[in-house]
C-alpha cells in the first residue's frame, strides 16, 4: 500500500515536469532555452516515472530493464540536446541575435593546413 502510494506520488511528479518543460517549449524566448528546459524537464521527468514503475515491479528482469532505460536515457538526451544546442548556437537561430559566437576559423585541420580566416 505505502509503495503504491509512493509510485503514484512519483508518477504525478514526474508528470508535473514534464508539463513544465512543455510550457517551457512555449513560453522561453530562443532556441537555446526551450532546449535547456525540454532536456532537464525530461529527463527527470521520465526519470521519475520509470522509478514509479520499478517500485512498482519490485526486484525481476523487468527490474533491470528498467534501470538500463533510465541509463540510457540518462546518457543520450543531454547528449543529444547539447548537440542540438551547439547546432542552434552556431547558426544564430531563435530570436536572441545579442548571444555572442565565437569564430573558430583560425584553427588547423587535422592535417595541419590551416584553415580560412587565419593569417
């Protein structure tokens, strides 16, 4: 009973994140942010949810499914956002033009040549 408690209170949890980081979609200015919000939001959202469901499950296979899906959730969205970050970043996208980008044109190839922009 007390863990069916705990599971709900979790999942309800792990829901209210995931609504957050939705309104953050939506209501953050530029790129940047709304993938800063959806990448933290859902990653403890989903996080939540699927410990609601381990303690639900107790210990099995299912069990250890489960903590490889937190783990590799764990791994690819902040993976995955922070590539998509940079993408945005590089490309100015979103309506804040003020973010600074730096040039990274003086640096060498891994052959040794240099690249455009360099003296």
């Amino acid at each position: 009973m007390v863990i069916e408690i705990m599971a709900g209170i979790l999942s309800l949890i792990g829901i209210f994140f995931f609504f957050v980081g939705v309104l953050g979609l939506f209501r953050f200015p530029d790129a940047l942010t709304r993938i800063h919000a959806a990448a933290k939001c859902d990653t403890l959202g989903a996080f939540l949810i699927i410990f609601a469901l381990i303690l639900l499950q107790g210990w099995s296979s299912e069990t250890i499914k489960l903590g490889m899906i937190i783990a590799f959730i764990w791994l690819t969205n902040p993976t995955g956002s922070h590539v998509i970050a940079r993408a945005a970043y590089f490309l100015r996208l979103g309506s804040s033009k003020d973010i600074p980008v730096k040039d990274y044109t003086h640096y060498k190839t891994s052959d040794g040549e240099a690249k455009e922009g360099e003296s």
